[in-house]
C-alpha cells in the first residue's frame, strides 16, 4: 500500500511561540454523551508513537499488528489463554508437544486459507527472526513446527515451557499469510502485514496516521469479544501525535475520540470531565535502573547497592505521577506480573547514611568542587542514555531528572542521555563501554520474561538483552526452575528467589510500571484494553449519535 495515498488534515496546530493552540473548524468535545448506536462511521484515534513497521518485536508494532493480525490465543481478564484462531489445544504427558486444533473456513485477507501448515510457517519466521520479540520468547524451547492435517497444529519444544499458551496471547504472535511473506516485499509486508483480521491496513501516511479499514469477511474473532461478528466501524484514523498536550486539547476539542497515554497531570481532570479513562498496568518488566557489572563504578556491589539506596524512588514517583503512576520497587517483574516477589521491591528503601556509608567503604572517600565524589583521582560519574520520547515518556523523563538529582546529594554525577528513536533503535549505547545504568521495560505476561533478560551471554549464543552484562548460572537455575515447572506454586517460588537474587545483588532497581492508559470520548463506546499487553481494541468499539 502506498504510504501517500491520500492527503491528511494535521490534527491541532501550535500557534506561533507554541502557547495557543489552534482548534478552528473543531467541534466541542461531548465527554459523557449517550445516543444510539450507529453502524459504521469512522473512529479518530491519537497514539504517541510511530512505529518503523505495523509488525514487529515492539510494543507499539504489538498495538497496531493486534487490529489486523489474529493470534491462536487471546488473554482473558483473568490471565487464562482463550480461544482465537485456535478452538482449543492440550499437551503430551512429558510436556514437549503442544497441539492446537484451528477454525475451518478462516480465509486471510489476500484470499488464502489459514491452515495449519501456514501457521507452522510463522513459527519458523519468527524464530529466523522475522520477529525479534518472538524469537527470543522461544528461544531455548522451540524445536519445530509440523502440520498433521489442515486444521491440527504440532509445536515441538526441547525441553517444558508449562506457560506457552499464554506467552502466545502477545501481539508479536500474531498470524501472517505465508503467500504474502513469501511473495510480496518485506517492505509491503512491513507497511501492510495480512492477516485474517478484524482490519486491514489501507494507507499509511509517515508522520502522520495509518488508516485501518473494517474487513466484511471477518470471522475469526477470540472468544473473549465483546461481539460476534466484523468490526462495527467502517475505518480507524490511527494518528500519530508526540505532544502529550497536543493529544488531549485534541480529545477535549472533539477533534479526536480517544488518546493513548495520558499524561499524569491531566488523569484526574479528564476523569472528572466524564471522559471515559483506561489504566493497564503492564505485566513484565517494570521501567527500571539496570547496572552495566562487567566494567565501570557498578561492578562493585557495594556502588550498586549505595546507588539504590541514595534514591527516593517512591517520593519521585508520586510527586511526578500524580497517584497514577505506580511506584515499583522490584527490578525484576512488575506487580502485576504472576510471581512478584514483594520482598525484591521492598530491598531498597530510601536511606543516604547507608548510601554514604557503602560509598566509604567502596574507597569513594573524595570530593571535588562540586561534591562528587571521587576515588584514585577519578569521578563517581555515571552515564544513563534513555530513549526519549520512545522508551521513556515525557512523564518518565521527569521521573530520571528527580532520581539524577537524588543521586548527586550522595556524591554521584548522573549523566542523563536522552537518545532519539531512531538511534536508539539503531544500537546507539547498547554496549557496556557506552553506558553505566541502562532504563528501559519488557512487557510480558509471566515472570519468564527474566529469562530474556538474565540468560548469560556466550560466544556462541548472544544475549543482547541482557543489560546488566551479568553471566550467572544461579540465577539462570533459578529462571529455568521457573519456567519448566509444571506447578504454578513452584513455578512462582523459583520465580520469586531470581527477583531476591536480583535484589539482593543490586543488579537492577524497579522505579514505577509501565502503563497503557486510554482515554475516550462519550461518542465512542466499547473501547478496551486486551490483557496481554494493554493495547486498545476496535474490533468491538462503536459511535453513538
């Protein structure tokens, strides 16, 4: 699809100095409003970021892939994996063999039938790497994928992953035509991925939106839908707007229908204007502090654990966030992940004597003129990058600025780094030389997500995710224990000692959770938030009139 296919109105313009905003030709917003369902009608949506490709191995490529890619399963409210394009699905007595039974008469949008051998062919571009995001989730486990007929499904593992079911409900995992992977561009399958879902993408206008147009001929919808049957609106404008002001004086103005990411400040305001609000605390890996061990200041335990314990993480986190940003204490897993272990979260609390104390001990007896501390002639100094705008939102990058500050009153020089997107992606400080403390979250729905990021790295197999550049076999025992038990109890224990190893070794600090929040206008009904990662769902939204 071209990606220019047709002119688009910019949403609100900032007038010149940037302290009005011009709204003309806008209609007031209608927060509360009822009416009747209307069918069809085109749904305004305001998102925050643009992603490189619709699919792909980032959150924000999860979000837009979900409208038009089903998944075998979907997650339930409670975190139970429910059908999707799979009816249902049992595993062998010695856990290595998933079977999946598929839908018949499930047709992709090209004209192909979803079959099981088309959705074999998925798994293995996914782990060639067609996905990142999913290829490392299978890493170690996935062995192959095999068809025994149209509709049954084999996945082989090498060893048990008693969780795959509900690792499979993330976006990343959303089902592809194999005819348009194998036959059209990976530019074309990049901007417009096929799939059998509720949309398809009709244009995509870089800087600006992507257009989701209604499929008639849906019927593979999950089993948690609000409906049965296709999306209820003809089209989706999903724009993209950076300025998180932008984006609400859009919503208020009636310009758009709902917004993604609501920033802190307005959260209480919109809520007492009557507009509908969503809050999703993502499951996974919090927004956390990750110490570089293999080189620099942190690969001295006691500098790691005076760091942690100069910082008023919670007072920064509640003062930014205003009550709706949740402080996390936990570097490992966030609250609302199965497994949290409080005791990790509770390890630091806020204490500058035993900061001082630890940082004497470490030989960081000196000060220069401005109080850093210093050792052998070198400064206490550390460098944390963190992706602007991408990674790290406007209220997160306050967030940093209150911790740099903490962290000086005890002697350290924090260099904050803000990198744009498209370095960040491109590897700009992904290595140990380049940084001290790395920020950042991995969404997930299980506590497996601490093998991604704390499997040891080898020459012969590359963990670049692992940020802390820390190989231990104890901890890895500890994540394995977790993800192969077959029993959820002993599965949360093993879980919970690698958060307390974690922990206990200051390896990495939580600071708050990563949230998706929602925001909509009474003219747009049934909006929701899936539960795997948090994303908006249009399948089952509707306009009132």
């Amino acid at each position: 699809m071209s990606t220019t296919a047709r002119p688009v109105r910019p949403l609100v313009a900032l007038a010149a100095g940037g302290a009005l905003l011009a709204l003309a030709g806008c209609a007031p917003a209608t927060a509360s409003g009822g009416g009747e369902p209307l069918e069809g009608g085109t749904v305004v949506y305001a998102h925050q970021q643009e992603p490189a490709c619709v699919f792909g191995g980032w959150i924000e490529q999860a979000y837009l892939s979900y409208q038009v890619l089903d998944s075998l399963l979907s997650l339930d409210e409670d975190g139970t994996a429910v059908p999707w394009l799979a009816d249902s699905y049992e595993v062998s007595d010695d856990q290595l063999a998933w079977t999946f039974h598929l839908k018949g008469d499930v047709t992709f949008t090209d004209g192909s039938p979803l079959t099981a051998g088309v959705v074999a062919h998925n798994f293995d571009y996914w782990i060639a790497g067609g996905n990142s995001t999913a290829q490392v989730w299978l890493d170690g486990y996935y062995t192959s994928a095999e068809a025994l007929d149209d509709l049954t499904l084999v996945v082989h593992l090498a060893r048990p992953y008693p969780r795959l079911p509900e690792t499979l409900t993330q976006g990343y995992f959303g089902i592809q035509s194999q005819e348009a992977l194998e036959n059209r561009s990976e530019e074309q399958n990049c901007e417009a991925p096929i799939g059998t879902g509720a949309f398809t993408v009709d244009s995509w206008s870089r800087g600006s939106e992507i257009v989701l147009k209604r499929n008639p001929d849906y019927t593979s919808w999950p089993a948690n839908a609000k409906h049965q049957g296709p999306a209820i609106v003809d089209t989706v404008e999903w724009k993209f707007v950076a300025d998180a002001t932008t984006r609400v004086a859009a919503l208020r103005s009636g310009e758009v229908q709902a917004i993604y990411d609501v920033p802190a400040v307005e959260w209480a305001s919109l809520g007492d204007e009557g507009y509908e609000l969503e809050k999703y605390v993502t499951a996974g890996r919090p927004q956390q502090l990750t110490f570089t061990t293999s080189r620099g200041v942190f690969a001295d335990e006691k500098v790691r654990q005076a760091f942690a314990y100069s910082l008023d993480r919670e007072s920064a986190v509640e003062t930014i966030g205003q009550g709706l940003i949740p402080f996390e204490g936990n570097g490992g897993v966030s609250q609302s992940t199965p497994g949290y272990s409080q005791k990790a979260a509770d390890r630091y609390d806020y204490d500058p004597d035993q900061a001082n104390a630890l940082l004497d001990e470490a030989g960081w007896t000196g000060r220069d003129d401005d109080g850093t501390r210093t050792k052998d002639g070198e400064r206490l100094t550390v460098v944390l990058p963190y992706g602007a705008g991408s990674i790290i939102n406007a209220d997160g990058a306050a967030i940093l600025q209150a911790l740099q500050e903490q962290a000086t009153k005890v002697g350290f020089d924090v260099q904050l780094v803000p990198v744009p997107q498209s370095e960040f992606f491109a590897g700009a400080y992904s290595t140990a030389e380049e940084k001290d403390i790395t920020v950042g979250y991995w969404t997930a729905v299980t506590a497996g997500i601490l093998y991604i990021n704390w499997r040891p790295s080898t020459a012969d197999h590359p963990n670049y995710w692992n940020n802390a550049f820390y190989n231990d076999s104890t901890l890895e025992g500890y994540i394995l224990e977790g993800n192969s038990a077959s029993d959820v109890d002993a599965q949360n224990a093993a879980y919970q000692r690698a958060q307390e190893y974690i922990a206990d070794h200051a390896l990495a600090i939580g600071v708050y959770d990563r949230l998706s929040t929602l925001a909509v206008g009474g003219s747009l009904k049934d909006v929701w938030q899936e539960h795997s990662q948090g994303g908006p769902v249009f399948h089952d939204a509707y306009l009132v009139g």
